[in-house]
C-alpha cells in the first residue's frame, strides 16, 4: 500500500498518558504498516506520565542521501 488506509496522513504523532490505551494505540498504527519515528517523547504533568510518538509511513518523503 502506497498510502496510508483511511485517509490517514503519512507522519502522525501520537499523545496520551503512558498506559495501557496509549500503547494500544501505538501497536495499531504498527499493525497498520507505520514505523516508529525516533524514539518517543515523555513529560510528567504533576499528576502522571505523558508520552508522545511520532510515526511515519514507510517511504513517506524518503530523500535520505547516500
């Protein structure tokens, strides 16, 4: 698949408490086809953890020179 299903857009980032939901959501964007992009970015609110998750969809503006 060239594109993203269901009109997603190629790089998306993710947000939520770090929990059971968030990760879910992350596994399903994996399951789709999208690949992690670096790693993931994590704050704390004063009540809990927040994590955020770029992914991209593979081939999505690849200009990487060699």
């Amino acid at each position: 698949m060239e594109t993203p299903p269901n009109g997603l857009p190629v790089y998306r980032v993710l947000t939520g408490p770090d929990d059971v939901a968030f990760c879910r959501r992350v596994s399903e964007a994996l399951a789709m086809g999208y690949r992690l992009h670096e790693g993931p970015s994590v704050t704390f609110d004063g009540d809990r953890v927040i994590v955020a998750q770029a992914v991209v969809w593979p081939g999505a503006g690849d200009t990487a020179a060699t």
